[in-house]
C-alpha cells in the first residue's frame, strides 16, 4: 500500500511521462516526413471540385475515404477504376444514370465542372491510405466473398 506522499509522487509521475508521450507523439505527427495529407495537391480547380462535391450531396449516397452513403459505389480510387473518361460521361449525362438499379441524379455538369470533380477525385486519390490502397463498398463485400 503507497503512503500519500508515495502515491501522489506516482500520479503526478505518471502525469509528466504521460504528457511527455503525448507532446512527442505530436510533434512526431506533424513531422514533415509523416505529412500523408496530400495537401501540395491542393489547387484552384480541386477546391472548385469539392465545392461541387458538397453542394450538391454527393456524399449522402457516395463514400469517399470511408466517409458517406452507402447506396452508391465508393469513389475513393474512382479515377483507377473505371477512368476519366467514363466518369466525365457519367457527371455530364443529361438523363439519369441507372447502374445495377440505382438511380443517380442526371446533374448534368458543364465540361469545367466534371472537371473540376475529376481533379478533386484525383487528389484524393494522391493521399496516403496507410497500406489500405483498396477500399472497398460495403455493397461489394458480398461479391468479393463469392470469389
């Protein structure tokens, strides 16, 4: 059993190596050679395409990075997948594009704006996923488990 003095000797002990760890921790971080973000790759025409990404909900259907609806494919590495020419068609459609049964909204974008949709995919391609380089749909898992 510690005494008083011992145990507060042992918590403010603990403290200091524990904010010690954190602050370390941090610094490591933010070091310029863990930076995963991508942000170099930050231009003009990726900002107009994430603007266009959240005005309109894409999320509400779409994932990207893991983050978002469900009911659409995943867009993460969209541009290796199915490439830019196909995704330019698919954000330029005047009628609504209706894939496996799934209706995606004809938004009809001008040749600028799927551009600039493009390059946002583009970048978000560029981040560092950690080693997870395949992300997958919740709604394809039970396709990849049949194979």
């Amino acid at each position: 059993m510690l005494s008083k003095k011992q145990a507060r000797a042992f918590f403010l002990g603990g403290t200091v190596v524990t904010f010690l760890i954190f602050i370390g921790l941090t610094i490591f971080s933010l070091s310029k050679g863990q930076d995963q973000t991508n942000h170099e790759g930050i231009t003009e025409q990726v900002v107009r395409g994430k603007v266009l990404w959240e005005e309109n909900n894409c999320m509400g259907c779409h994932t990207i990075l893991g983050e978002g609806g469900y009911y659409a494919p995943e867009l993460t590495k969209v541009i290796e997948r199915r490439g830019e020419g196909y995704i330019k068609a698919v954000l330029m459609s005047p009628i609504p594009w209706n894939p496996n049964g799934r209706r995606m909204v004809a938004y009809g974008f001008s040749k600028e704006e799927a551009e600039d949709l493009i390059a946002f995919f583009e970048w978000i391609e560029g981040i560092d996923l950690n080693g997870f380089d395949t992300v997958v749909s919740p709604l394809a898992k039970d396709r990849m488990d049949k194979n």
